[in-house]
C-alpha cells in the first residue's frame, strides 16, 4: 500500500519559517521524528518509510504553492497512488492557531495550492490535513501576514502542533481518514458536529 503525504510551501530560505510553510514544517517534523532525510527530485523533496507495512512518500513540491498540483500528479502516478491514500497538509487561516483539522474531502477555501491540486488531479476528493494560523491581520492584510514570520507566542506552541500533527498524519496511514478525524478533530477548539457533513 503506498500513501502520498503532500506538505504546502514555498522553497527558499526566506520562506523557510513563514506561515505559509507550515506543511513543509509538519512534514519536517515528521521525517525527524522518522530518522529520514529528503534528498531533492522531480517535482520536489522526496523522503520515504514504512509505517507497519505501508510505504509513506512525503512530498514537499518545489513548484511554489500556486503550481503544487503538477508535483502532485506526477508522484501519484510515479508512486502509484490511489486517491484515498492522498494527503495534502496545509495552513489555514479560517481555523485559529495551533488546531489541527482532517477533512475528507472539501472546497479548496480560496487556498491557491489546493485550487492547482483541484485542477490538476480533475478532483477534491481527498484527504487533507488543514494546520490553523489564525486571522491576525486587518483587511487587506492576508498576504503580508501568510508570508510572515511566526510571532513568539506561536513559536513556542509550534512543537506541539507539529507532532499533534505528525501523529494524526500516521493515523491517516493506519487507521483511515474517519478514525483520524474522530481523534484528531475534536482535540480543540471544535465538536465532532463539525466534520459530519463531511
């Protein structure tokens, strides 16, 4: 069985600890935690382990968040991956900081690294694993504040949020998406009501 984890972000050392880098920093945390190091490939940095059997891929595109979809494509089919075994990890604005939230499937939220994705995969319907950042910014204010630096306060919850994350993404892997989601969105912030329609 071969699972695709997709971790959203820009490459380059100026983005590196941005907001919007958060799915680079999720999948980090997981491949340290692993012991594996990505070494860089078509489309983006590649790692891989087994995880009880299952071959894991983690992907962090080198396409820019806007183009992610063309990395995406190419290692699904590259890797053989169905669907089901997809997951895209990204930041989230309309969820406030440090909650995680799975979701099945879902509207790309006017996150441009999920509409290339749409596009490019002819489909929403995979899993993906929103990481929230707050609303902190005034109007107008969006792009400033995704391409920003995390303030202390967040820094110094990110480990936690980072392996919370890390561990729902293995429970993705062995238990499937509806057992992920029962444990992993109803840690903070939100009921279970909240994924039903899902």
């Amino acid at each position: 069985m071969n699972y695709l984890i997709v971790g959203l972000g820009n490459i380059g050392a100026e983005y590196a600890s941005t907001r919007h880098n958060m799915g680079f920093m999720v999948l980090d945390a997981l491949a340290g935690a692993s012991n594996i190091v990505f070494q860089t490939e078509r489309y983006g940095d590649i790692a891989t382990f087994s995880l009880k059997g299952r071959k894991v891929t983690l992907l962090k595109p080198s396409t820019y968040v806007n183009l992610s979809g063309k990395a995406v494509r190419y290692w699904m089919e590259e890797m053989n991956v169905p669907m089901e075994n997809l997951l895209v990890v990204l930041d989230d604005i309309a969820i406030p900081f440090g909650t995680i939230r799975m979701r099945k499937r879902g509207s790309d939220g006017g996150h441009n690294g999920l509409k290339s994705i749409d596009y490019c995969l002819i489909s929403d319907d995979y899993a993906r694993l929103r990481i929230g950042l707050g609303h902190g910014f005034g109007e107008g204010g969006q792009i400033d504040f995704v391409l920003g630096e995390l303030i202390p306060e967040e820094k110094e919850i990110l480990p936690e949020v980072l392996s919370t994350a890390s561990e729902a993404i293995k429970s993705f892997v062995l238990e499937g998406v509806d057992n992920a989601m029962n444990k992993y969105n109803t840690k903070r912030h939100h009921s279970s009501e909240d994924h039903k329609s899902e």
